[in-house]
C-alpha cells in the first residue's frame, strides 16, 4: 500500500533492484543497506516501489542462537554510529 501512495521506505534485502545510474556507493560501517540505498533514492526523488511478483526464498535460521544474531545485526544496523 505505501507504493501506492509514493515508496516503501526500505527493500526487502533478500531481493530488490534498482537502476544502475541510481546508486550511490555506501559510506564504510552501513549495515543495513536494503533500507539506506533505497532512502538514498526517494530523497533523490525518485520512487522506490514493492512488487508483489517479485519472489525470494530464504531458509530458517539453524538455531536459536543464529536468529538472535541476525536480528542483533538488523536492530544494530538502524542505530546511529557511534563515535
């Protein structure tokens, strides 16, 4: 539904395209570059869109202990850099 009001304000990172000319080369330290590149461009003015065709296929974490550190990864990936 936000692609039909304008843009989704990250991409799924197991599947997303862009156009070549649109990406801009990330700073070192991002983390979570499915929701920078994708913001970079929307603030660029242009859209950043979900296509319920698109398909990705992804596996369950092996263990309790590799989901925590997925998600420890993600959460950590959406906190200013510190420094």
């Amino acid at each position: 539904m936000e692609s039909a009001i304008h843009s989704v304000p990250g991409a799924t990172g197991a599947i997303y395209a862009i156009r070549r000319n649109l990406f801009v080369p990330l700073s070192r330290g991002i983390v979570l570059d499915d929701v920078v590149i994708p913001m970079r461009i929307v603030l660029g003015g242009s859209r950043a869109i979900f296509d319920s065709a698109a398909r990705a296929y992804d596996s369950a974490s092996e263990s309790p202990e590799r989901e925590y550190q997925r998600k420890t990864r993600t959460l950590a990936g959406k906190l200013p850099a510190s420094g």
